[in-house]
C-alpha cells in the first residue's frame, strides 16, 4: 500500500503535469497567467499562515533572499509560460527540465559542494538529448528561435532558485517561504505585466476557470504536496520523480491537444532525462562497474 509521502509526490507530479496542458490552451498571454498563478496561490495561502501565526519577520538578509526567490521563481514561470505557447508542451517541459544540469554547473562555479564525476558524464547525456530534441541544424547553423531560448531560460532560472532556496530553506520554515516568495512572484510579475501593457482582465469564463486551476491546482497544491514528500523521502528519489513530470506532460498533450510525438523529440528526450539520472547516482560510474557483476 503506498505510503503518504509517495502518494503526496504522485499526486503532486499529476498536478504540475497540467500545466503546459493549461498554459497551451492559449486563454490567455503566457505573462499574465504567470502573475495570476502566484496570486491566486498567495491569497489562499497568506491569510492561513497569517491566521495560524506562521509569518514573522527574518533577518534583512534572510528576507531579501526570499525576495530573490520569488523574482526567480516568477521569472522561470514567466519565460516558461512563453515557451509552451511558442513550441510545444513537451519541447518547453523537456527544456525546463535541464535544471538540475544548471544547479550542478552553479554549484561548481559558486558553491564548495562541488559535483561528482557523475554529474559531468550526466551532464554531457543531458546537452546531447537537447541537441537530439532540438536538431544538429540549430546548433550548427546558431538559429535559436525563442521558444528554445526561452525554455532553457526557464531551467536556468529554476536551478538559480534551486541554490538561492536551499539556503534559505535552512533558516526559514516551508509556509513563510512560500508566502514571502508567493508575494514577491506576484508583485514582480505584476509590476513587468504593467510595463508590458498586458490586460489583467476581460478573460473569458474558461480563462478564468484555467487561470484559478493554475494557481490552486499547479502551484498551491502541486508545490505542498512536493514540499511534503520532500521533507519525508530522500531528496534524489523525489528529484528523480519529477523528471516524469516531462514524460507525463508529453502524454496529456498528446492526448488533448494532438501535439505531434516525433521520433527525434522521443529519442531526444530519453537521452535527456537518462543524463539527469545520472546526475542523481551516487555509486561513481565506470566500464569496469558497469560489467561488474
């Protein structure tokens, strides 16, 4: 019978997998459904923690982190969001999923923690599915359109968040972090949709409805359940869960928007997710334990 940290992370990968499928229905612009996903998750969630006495106020430092996690955060979702409506559900799923490559690169450029062997062999898999999934010709020929930059923006972003929040992690209890970050997104992300001229109303019913399953479904409830299973399961094996999360996302596109699986997208994207893998195996890899039996 599963356990209910390993059903909060099934449930939790079920309700981020919607998300592209969300997010290409095109109901509304790639920016503003980013601010309306952190606003919606941070009305419900402040005035609980506010209730229950959970806020407080941190260290200057401690906060201002907090304020770079939830500009991160929002960024990622941001720049993702333009790369679903610009590609595919699965292209931007897959692209975003390179995340843990860039933490492991981050780490070794600013952290004393520095990757294993087998992160740099998981790595090299990752960059290879990418040019698989993407095509030699873009590489050779420079011609990234925006929806690939965007996509790896989109992981860039997430791992940065991944450094910045891990530390502050260690100080701060999971619901004021997430309110202080919720907050912050949704504060950022309204400030640049200003700036941008996008219209914060005059939605349509079922963009209304898509935007208010974004915010409690994909953000409030994926990411409290994650947090969850996170807290009671080892780190790698949820890290390693949520690469499904890519496979899964690729399946409901195909089944509900009739987005085209190509050979060289699923060819692609196993090399990607099996160079992230990788990057999870702690026992270090070679040819003599690999054929060891």
């Amino acid at each position: 019978m599963m356990n209910k940290p390993r059903l909060a992370l099934l449930i939790g990968i079920i309700c981020i997998s919607i998300f592209p499928i969300l997010v290409k229905l095109n109901y509304t612009p790639g920016l503003i459904s980013a601010f309306y996903r952190m606003l919606i998750a941070a009305v419900l969630v402040v005035p609980y923690a506010l209730i229950t006495r959970q806020l407080k106020w941190y260290s200057p430092k401690t906060m201002l982190l907090m304020v770079v996690c939830g500009i991160l955060f929002g960024s990622d979702v941001a720049v993702w969001n333009i790369a679903i409506q610009q590609s595919t559900a699965t292209q931007a799923s897959l692209l975003t999923n390179l995340a843990p490559v860039w933490v492991g690169v981050g780490s070794y450029l600013f952290l004393t923690n520095k990757p294993t062997r087998n992160f740099w062999i998981g790595t090299v898999f990752a960059l290879l599915g990418m040019v698989i999934l993407v095509g030699i010709d873009v590489f050779i020929n420079f011609s990234f359109d925006n929806a690939f930059i965007f996509g790896v923006l989109s992981g860039m972003f997430y791992a940065m968040y991944i450094l910045v929040s891990k530390r502050v992690l260690n100080e701060v209890e999971v619901m004021p972090f997430m309110c202080y970050s919720l907050l912050t997104s949704s504060l950022f992300l309204g400030i640049v949709n200003f700036v941008a001229g996008s219209s914060f109303g005059g939605f349509s019913d079922r963009g209304w409805f898509v935007l208010v399953v974004q915010g409690v479904v994909c953000q409030l409830l994926a990411w409290t359940l994650l947090s969850f299973a996170t807290k009671n399961m080892r780190a790698t094996r949820v890290s390693l869960s949520l690469l499904s999360q890519a496979v899964l996302a690729a399946f409901l596109a195909w089944l509900f928007l009739g987005e085209e699986i190509t050979i060289q997208m699923i060819g692609g994207g196993f090399v990607i997710l099996f160079g992230i893998a990788i990057t999870f195996v702690d026992t270090p890899i070679s040819i003599v334990n690999f054929f060891k039996k």
